[in-house]
C-alpha cells in the first residue's frame, strides 16, 4: 500500500516509525514531516490546508490511504474532500471533527444523550457570559468554542479571573475560534486521558497513558501541549474503564451515529474521576501527542490494518494487541516554550542517546541543517524508552536525555512520578 501521512509532530514521527514496519507498506510519504520523520518517510513539502493540492499529490502517486494527524485538517474537512476524489482517509469527517473544532457542540451531545460532563451554558456575547460568571461564581472554567491552539481554556480560581478570560475570548485574539464560549462547571478530581479508536458503530481502547501538561517539575508553571507521557497508567481500574467506556464513549458513538454523522478515528477523551463518577470534559479527534509516542511504541499489532478496519466500518471484529512493557517520553522542548523560544539552535549527541537500550527518539520541532540536526519548534524532541517498570523505562529515558548536547532545550525530570511512587509501593 501507499500512504500518505499528515503532519510534522512527534506523534506524526511515531505514526510513521509505526506504519514503516507494516509489512503492508510499500511507500510512506510524509507532508510535511520534520527531520526525524525522514528517516522512515518521503516527506514532500504539501500544504495539509490546501486540499486540491494534497488530492492530486494523492491521485499522481496512488496514494491508497491518507492518515491525518492533527486537528486542524480534520476540522477543515480534508478527509470529506478526499473521500468525494474517491480517496481513503484515515480521520473523522467535518460533522465529527466539531467533538474538537466546537467545545459547546460537544457540550450539547452530551446533554442530548445524558453523558456526564459538568453544567455548562454557550454565549456569543461578553455581556451574557460575564452576567452568568457572577451568578455562579468561582473556581469556573472559560472556554473559547473553537480550536485555540491549546490555549482557549482557562480555569479561573476567581470571578475577576474569569472576567478576565472572558475578556480575552471576545476581543478577538482566538478569531473565530473566539466568537462564542463555553462556561463550565469546574470539575474536581483526578484528571485521565482515555482513548479509543472507533469506525463509526464500534469503539475499541487504546492502552491507557496520562500525559503532563504543565511546562515544570510538580505540575507547575503554564499548560503546554504535553511535556511528557507514560502508559499504562495505574488509575484506569477496570471499573473506572467500564464506566467511561459505557457512559461516555459508547452513548457518543451511538450519538453521532444517529445524528447522521458517525465518529471514525482517534477518540481522546479528557475524563476527570469526580466523586459523582467519570465525567467528560473534553473531546480530540485524534492521537493524543505526546501520548501517541507510548501508544506507538507499546502496540504489537500492525496499525495499518486498523486504519483501515476503522475506515471500512469493520472493527467489531478487530482486536488491537499491546505489549506488556511500558513505554514512556520525555519531551525535549526549547527554552522560552511555551512562550517565546528561539528556533535554529544546534543538537547533538542523538546517535548516542539513541543506543541506549529500549530508547528511541521521535522527533517533533526538527529540521536538518548543514548535515546536523537543528531545533525548528516549541517541542523538539521525545526521547522515548520502554523498560520491565515504569521506573526502568524513565530511567533509561532520562540516560538518554543527558547524552543529548542542546543548550538551548529543558525537560521535565519527574514524567510518570505517580506510577513511580505506586510502584515504590
Ligand atoms: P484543554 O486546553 O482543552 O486541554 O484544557 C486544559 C485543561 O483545562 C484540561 O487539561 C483540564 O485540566 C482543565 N479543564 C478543562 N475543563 C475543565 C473543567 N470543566 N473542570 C476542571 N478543569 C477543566
Ligand atoms: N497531549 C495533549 C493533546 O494531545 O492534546
């Protein structure tokens, strides 16, 4: 098969090194991939926005399948586009991608079909939002309805705070994004991710895996996309699984089903275990990244024929294999993210992290320069490893990290210090 791969992130790295190893691979491209991405894939320099432009790359190299990495296409519309050129894609269409393009569409399906989520209301005005903040109070959360980049949720601890934010959505900084918001109940409790690949009817679970969104040591500092991630996680119980799985996962399946507009893809579910139960507070339709990075790593099946039981709606009789071992990433980023950070600095010493046993290092904001290989993002690297325990497979990451020779990078050094302490026991 040939297969066209969307995105330049290290989950797009991982997907990649993945679907390298299926032995139903004949060509791989990568658009617009970054350096590491190279080493598995021909990345070709495709807009994802411009969609005429990636279906002809499609249709002058019988490309066979397109998997969508992020957001941001999907929500466009690209795996529509394709499919009306008679083009496979791996990916929620449009309708479904709005459980991430709008925060209040989600809201709404959840009130249709009585899935657990915190009370909620929608405004397309500042006035209506701040007049219902102050009836209700603090801690709240404010959320700007469309994709923002990570950066349109603000969980205020006080009214001015959410007055603030409120302030923020509506003055235009989010664009579109930021013509409506969402307030919500905030949610108390601890906070998982759950995922699960889907074809429409039929949901299976990925291995479980919790990232950390905070840029510093003890959860501190700013929310980031992710600084690191580890599965499995020893918080999913079998009973909390079969709750999300019953109350929230499969009433949203069957909600988009009977809508008209079924759910195919990565469904990343943002569960927060409240005293009341597990409750939803968010949707992404899509890998989670860095969690793709552990997932990658810790699946033994072949991913290509799940994209494809996924697409083809034949996924009842699908099952997904996983190694015991877990996995688990630290991500390298550039100082200043997830603010300002300078790009072009030089990186060294990876073929050298890279020999560590189990390690393997996926790459997201890369680019090869003069034979070397330069920081090009926010997030730069994932240095990945698996081991027999959690604490052996930070261990060996956390070897490989100091072999890497980057002035200009940090990390986080306690990825997984939960599963760290449980299994101090
Ligand atoms: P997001 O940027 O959408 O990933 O959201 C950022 C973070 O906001 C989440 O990881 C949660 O920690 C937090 N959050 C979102 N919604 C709620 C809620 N209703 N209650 C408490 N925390 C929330
Ligand atoms: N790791 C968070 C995300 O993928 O949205």
């Amino acid at each position: 098969m040939n297969i066209l791969l969307l995105g330049s992130g290290g989950r797009e790295h991982a997907l990649a090194w993945k679907i390298a190893a299926s032995p139903l691979l004949t060509k791989l491209w990568c658009a617009p991939g970054n350096a590491g991405i190279a080493r598995e894939a021909e990345c070709v320099a495709l807009d994802a926005a411009d969609h005429p432009a990636v279906i002809e790359f499609c249709k002058n190299n019988a490309v066979d399948l397109v998997v969508v990495g992020p957001e941001t296409p999907l929500v466009a519309g690209i795996v529509d586009d394709l499919a009306a050129a008679g083009i496979k894609a791996f990916g929620p269409r449009k309708a479904a991608a709005q459980l991430e393009g709008s925060k209040g569409f989600t809201k709404d399906l959840c009130s249709e079909f009585n899935i657990p989520t915190g009370a909620y209301r929608r405004f397309d005005n500042a006035a209506g939002a701040l007049a219902y903040v102050r009836t209700q109070g603090a801690p709240i959360v404010v959320k700007a309805d469309g994709l923002a980049a990570g950066k349109g949720v603000v969980v205020a601890n006080t009214l001015a705070e959410a007055e603030a934010a409120i302030a923020m959505i509506f003055d235009g900084k989010f664009g579109a994004a930021g013509t409506e918001v969402v307030i919500e109940e905030c949610l108390v409790g601890r906070e998982i991710s759950f995922f699960a690949l889907c074809d429409g009817e039929t949901a299976i679970q990925l291995a479980t895996a919790q990232d950390h969104k905070r840029v510093f040591d003890h959860d501190e500092g700013p929310n980031t996309g992710g600084m690191g991630a580890y599965s499995p996680t020893p918080f999913v119980t079998p009973d909390i699984h079969d709750q999300i799985m019953s109350r929230i996962i499969l009433p949203t399946v069957a909600g988009m089903k009977q809508r008209g507009t079924p759910f195919k893809g990565v469904l990343y579910a943002g569960v927060m275990l409240t005293e009341q139960g597990p409750k939803l507070f968010e949707y992404n339709v899509r890998f989670g990244d860095p969690e793709c990075q552990v997932h990658m790593l810790r699946m033994m099946s072949d991913i290509v024929p799940a994209f494809l039981a996924a697409c083809d709606g034949e996924l009842k009789h699908f099952d997904l294999r996983w190694f015991p071992d877990p996995a688990l990433t630290v991500v390298m980023a550039a100082k200043g993210y997830p603010g300002d950070y300078n790009k072009g600095t030089q990186i060294e010493g990876l073929d050298e992290a890279g020999k560590i046993e189990g390690v393997e290092i996926f790459h997201a904001g890369t680019a090869a320069k003069d034979g070397g290989i330069v920081a090009n993002g926010g997030r730069v690297l994932n240095v990945c490893a698996m081991g027999k325990t959690v604490t052996e497979a930070r261990e060996r990451a956390y070897q490989a990290v100091d072999r890497i020779k980057w002035a200009d990078g940090f990390c986080r050094r306690d990825i997984a210090w939960q599963a760290v302490e449980a299994e101090k026991g």
